[in-house]
C-alpha cells in the first residue's frame, strides 16, 4: 500500500516482483545464528504458499498503479493467481530461462491474453556457475514443486491440494523440526538472545537502553576480596574513541594479591562442597541477568573497549553462552559420579572436584567473553577464583564481577584483583594457587608457565590461549565475491584485534589480481569511526601503545614498498589505525602476530599447495585457518596436513561460537583444551576414583538374588 501510494502521488506506475522460497534455508541459518526471536520467514512450504497467494491478491488489488510480476514455476500458484486477477491486464508471470516451459507453454495455449517474463543470469561461467547450482538445489528439494512434479509416484491430485488444506489447524504453522532459534541447542542450554539491527522497533529499543546507560557516570572499578572494595591506586581510565575520560579504577598491589589467594584458599572447600547443580543455577542465573542488562555492558563495551554495536552485542552472547554452556557441562559431568565397570561385588565411580584457588587472567580484546567464560569455567568446577582483568578493562570486568555474585556466587568465592603485569606476576607466583587460566600473548604464557614451574609444591595446570598467525588458503576454484566479504571481515572486523583474525591471506597467482582488487575494494567501503555510530564498521585499537606497534609495522613496509592498500585514519582523537593491505613474497616474512587491521598478502603458484602447508606449519602457529576453495579433496589435504585448532572452510574465520565451534589452538598458539568444549572443565578438576568392596557386608545379595 506505501508503494502504491508514492506511485500515486508521483503519477507513476511501479513494477513490483513477488518472489517465494530463494534463500530460505540462508534466512533459517542467519535468524539461529544471530539468536533472533523468531524467524523472518515461514518455516514450513504450506505456509510460504498460502502467504504468497495472500500478498499476490493484496497486489493485484492495487491495480493499475502497481503491476504485479509473479515469478513462480508452480503451477497451483499460477492457477491461483489467474484466478485471483479475474483477467490478464496489468499484471505477468515470470519464469526462469530453462524451466518452467511447458506450464506456461499451456497456460499461453489457453489464453493467449496472459504475459510471461523469461529471466536468465547473465556473465561468464565463472560468476554465474554459484547462481546456477543455488536455482537447481532449491528446484531440486524434495518440496518443490518442480522436482515433485516430476515424480511418476506423486498423484496429480496431490499437488493440487490448496496449501490451507495443506496446514491444516493454526497450531501446525510451524515445522515441527525447526526449532526457534532460542532452542537451537540442547535443553539445558538455551541460545543466547541477539538483536535483529535491522528492524528498526529493535534498534530504537535497544539504543534507549545504552542511552541510558551512558547519560550517567560508570560505576569505579575496584579490587573486591570477600565481597568488599580494597584500597589502592587510583587511576583515570580514557576511552580509545576520544581520550575522553570514562571513570577510575583502584588496582590492587602485590600485598592485596596475596590476601586475595589466602582469601579464596581459604573459602574453596565451601564452595567445592555446594552441589554441582547448585553452582550450575548461579551459572544460568547470571547468564539472565547479563541479557536483562545488555543495555549498561554494551555501553561499557563500548566506551572502554571501543566496540562497535554489532560487535559489542556478538561479546554478550559469547559471555551467555559460556555460562550456560558451563552449567549444562557440569550438570552432566560433576554433579553425579561416573559408573565404571569391574568384577561382581565390587562398585567403581570416578568423581569430579575442584583443585583450589585458581588465577584468571583475561584479555582486553574480549573483556566481557573471555573474562567470564574463564571465571564461570574455574567456577562452576568447584573452584575459587581470583579474577585479573586487562588494565585496559576493569570496569567490564568490575560489572561481570558484580553480576556473578548477585547471581548467588559466594563472595568467599570469587575475587577481583584489577591491575598490571606486575600484579599478574604476583598472583601466579603464591604458592596456594591450584592453577591458572590464561588468555595473552605467547611471550606472556611462557612467563607464567616458568613461574608455575619454579614454585614449591603440588605442580598446577596451565590453561592457556594465546596467539595465532592464522592463514587463509585460497584457490583458483574459490568464488571471488565470497572470499572478499570472508576476508574482510576476517582481517578487519573488531580492528583485527581477534585471536582468531585473519593475519596472512595466501591466494593462488592465477585468480590473486582479481580477487585482491575485490578485496581492496570492499576494505575502501568499509566505515571506520566512533563505534557507538550505528553505521561504523571499524573501531579504534585499544590504547595508545597498541596504536603505535600497529605504526611502526606499517611505516616499516611502507619503506620497502609493500603497501598495496592504506586506508584514512579519522580526526576523531581516539587510537585509530586504519585496515592495510601489504605485500609479502613469502609465508615465511611474517615473523610475529601483528594485532590490528594489517591484512598480508602471499601469492602461490598452482602445484605449490603443499610447499604452502608446510609454511604455514613452520610458523609453529595453530590457531585458526581459512580455506576457500570448491576441490573436496584440496580441502581435505589442507585439514589432514595441517595441525591448527579451528579450520574453517569456505566462510570467514572469526567468531568461533561456544560449544559449537570449540575454540584453541597448538604449538605457539595455546596449551588446549579449547574453550567452549566438551574437554575444557575437566582441566580444572581433580579426579578421585572411589572403589568399594560390596560382598564384604555378606555377599553379594544382588548375585546371589539373580535368577537363572
């Protein structure tokens, strides 16, 4: 009706084209990853029919300002709509070329008044090859009608039936197959709720939330031992977008980081004791109280993180998930003993418990994710906990921090000691400390790993999750426009500032000008500014030093001539460094993890996929890999070849999501198990295996009860 009036009031006539069922399954995959309410589509055929014939006579209801184009090869429709037009005037048919050719062949027979529209792709068979595969799988389905029409077995009279008749009752309107996205997984693990930015109701409600929460002060960081604040230094806390100052932290010195270790010592058989169903709850519980405050983090994410709003909203749902993906972990592995098997009279089952007090130390990078999955991780196994966040990010993790304990985490519990890599030094190094989890660079698991190792005493796990030259692979048979946006978004999105953002792209020589050209194109279109402006694509990196490494590495190829893309910094005051494309001859000229928007660049000639692996593999990396190509078996040679903790194929490589794509990596990337995983609370538990003599008590009365 809104078209149909602007044709109105511009006395123009407007062709409208109603189409149903393209990229369905693509819309199904987005509204579930994206953790949407519901779905923007219908999630059974019937009812996608029976809305296409509800919006076909809307529109030829609005004739003549509006000429409907019915694109359709189902003959039911066709008759429908004919039926519904009353006549042939201001109105076509549309079908694609090759299909479709004899139904309208008919219907033309018939009457001669109707009009239908051939359409076909056009270009070379590159470009069009990905489209035509698409219109023959969707054609193809078992529910199209094209393929069921062709079935000797399908009666005539089964396809005529109308799609109400189809539905049945109001209650079948969905597939009982397809869950809401809410319910993707596992019961006891709802999905964490995203937000559709793209509804414009959605966007306004959430933006007054962060409104809000940015009209009035963020509340001090501080160091809490036993739920009380510690004094310390107090330090001014600036934003990355503006220097603007943001609020104030009180670090804690190595004194407090010793009465926090003696303080969680001292409340971890408390907490070790509480049920595991019990440390689960408070697990959930603080996972809803994160969503019901998305308004006040997202906030904090931006301003102290310099998040944009995509990417801020994709970090609270990581930090959902890991805690309820934890909860539902420790449910099914710490709250019942394991049965094991043994001779009759004799009972055996393992157990599960915690080792003590364990040392957190997060990233800036993902203060909110990171942060929480390590602490609810350490938590939710029975142990106590002494949380360090990144200097940068206190506030963050001061909020979360306070979130958990309200949550019903004792106080006794957990403990926050915010501060420097001094502090961190101290807190590894007590000699009460059970273990420790780690998030950081190499250079600083390495440090911490000679600290556990020099101390006296019980010798203590480290989890650690560091650094990755992560690779993408491409080849000739790769659709360029896919790996452009894959690439993009790998290198670019969050500043590059991910662990698993794409640092060295290895594109094959025969398709290399092309598709680079692609990819610097979609860099040049990409936003970069204040990242609480909706529109903005790239934020800024997260302080000053971090802006001058990424510097000194650009000017340095700058000077050899290897820039191939620069992008324009903005006057914002803020540490911006714009994305950068550079030009490398080989894998091996990238010696070190270079953590922004810098995107290198390696080409590879056909034959040489292998002398490419093994490059890759020398690096001593292993944390993330990208592979474009349309070859099963290159993509199976690459995987089997290379020892990296995710390989994604065919898509970007970042935002790896909790118990999904479990993430961690090998060699200089991490010491396992991944985050997110099946493997990783076993990490930080001890294990007890307690065997018990039953035929000493008499006998074994349900041996000698058997019957024959």
């Amino acid at each position: 009706a809104h078209i149909a009036a602007l044709a109105e009031l511009h006395d123009r006539r407007m062709m409208v084209r109603l189409v149903k069922g393209a990229y369905w399954d693509t819309e199904l995959k987005r509204a579930q990853e994206r953790g949407l309410p519901d779905y923007p589509v219908f999630t059974r055929k019937a009812m996608t029919d029976l809305n296409y014939e509800a919006c076909a006579k809307q529109l030829l209801a609005l004739r003549p300002r509006i000429i409907p184009q019915f694109a359709t090869h189902n003959a039911l429709t066709v008759a429908t709509v004919a039926k519904f037009a009353g006549d042939t005037q201001n109105f076509e048919f549309q079908r694609l070329h090759g299909m479709g050719e004899a139904l309208y062949e008919r219907l033309l027979q018939e009457n001669s008044g109707f009009a239908c529209r051939t359409y076909a792709p056009v270009g070379g068979h590159q470009d069009l090859l990905a489209y035509l595969v698409r219109r023959l799988l969707e054609n193809g389905a078992n529910s199209s009608f094209v393929s069921v029409s062709g079935d000797p077995d399908v009666p005539v009279s089964e396809l005529l039936v109308p799609p109400a008749d189809i539905i049945g009752t109001p209650g079948a309107a969905r597939h009982s197959r397809i869950p809401l996205p809410a319910d993707l997984f596992d019961p006891s693990s709802k999905n964490s709720a995203g937000v559709e930015l793209g509804d414009a109701a959605s966007l306004e409600a959430l933006l007054a939330e962060i409104g809000r929460a940015t009209a009035k002060p963020f509340a001090e960081a501080s160091a809490v031992i036993d739920g009380k604040p510690v004094a310390g230094n107090r330090r001014e806390l600036r934003s990355p977008i503006d220097a603007r100052p943001i609020g104030h932290v009180v670090e804690a010195d190595e004194a407090a980081a010793a009465r926090a270790v003696l303080a969680a010592k001292a409340g971890f058989p408390a907490w070790n004791a509480t049920p595991a169903r019990i440390r689960a709850a408070a697990l959930r519980q603080a996972a809803e109280l994160m969503e019901a405050r998305r308004g006040p983090i997202l906030a904090l994410l931006q301003a102290e993180a310099g998040k944009t709003l995509d990417d801020a909203i994709a970090e609270l749902r990581e930090a959902v998930d890991f805690l309820r993906y934890y909860a539902a972990e420790a449910e099914a592995k710490f709250a019942v003993p394991t049965a094991l098997p043994g001779p009759t009279g004799e009972e055996n089952r393992l157990v599960l418990r915690g080792r003590g007090p364990f040392i957190c130390i997060a990233p800036w990078n993902f203060p909110l994710a990171i942060f929480t999955g390590q602490v609810a991780a350490a938590l939710v196994t029975g142990n106590s906990v002494v949380a360090k966040p990144a200097p940068q990010t206190p506030l963050i993790a001061s909020l979360a921090i306070a979130i958990l304990h309200e949550a019903g985490v004792p106080k006794s519990a957990l403990h926050l000691t915010p501060g420097d890599g001094k502090l961190g030094a101290a807190l590894v190094s007590h000699p009460d400390v059970a273990g420790v989890a780690f998030t950081g660079s190499t250079a600083t698991a390495r440090a911490i790993n000679r600290a556990l190792a020099a101390k006296d005493g019980p010798i203590v796990p480290l989890i650690a999750e560091t650094g990755g030259l992560n690779a993408m692979i491409v080849d000739a048979t790769a659709l360029a426009e896919q790996v452009a946006d894959d690439v993009v978004m790998s290198a670019f999105r969050s500043a590059g500032q991910r662990c698993s953002a794409l640092r060295l792209l290895v594109v094959q020589d025969d398709v290399a000008d092309k598709m680079v050209e692609m990819i610097e194109g979609a860099a040049s279109v990409l936003r970069l500014g204040d990242p609480r402006e909706i529109e903005t694509h790239v934020g800024p990196v997260i302080d000053a030093p971090a802006k001058q490494r990424l510097d000194t590495h650009i000017a340095a190829m700058q000077a050899e001539g290897r820039i191939a893309y620069a992008g324009t910094v903005p006057s914002l005051g803020g540490t911006f460094v714009a994305p950068h494309i550079i030009r490398l001859d080989k894998v091996s000229d990238l010696t070190a993890e270079h953590f922004g928007p810098v995107l290198h660049v390696v080409r590879w000639k056909a034959g040489e996929l292998d002398k490419v692996i093994e490059a890759i593999e020398a690096t001593g990396y292993g944390l993330t890999l990208g592979v474009h190509s349309r070859i099963e078996t290159t993509v199976e040679r690459v995987t089997q070849k290379l020892s990296t903790g995710n390989i994604y194929v065919n898509r970007n490589i970042i935002g790896a999501v909790v118990g999904v794509q479990p993430f961690g990596g090998h060699g200089l990337s991490g010491t396992g198990p991944k985050a997110g995983g099946p493997n990783y609370l076993a990490r930080f538990a001890t294990e007890q295996t307690v065997t018990i003599n039953t035929a000493a008590a008499g006998g074994n009365a349900s041996l000698i009860a058997m019957g024959e």
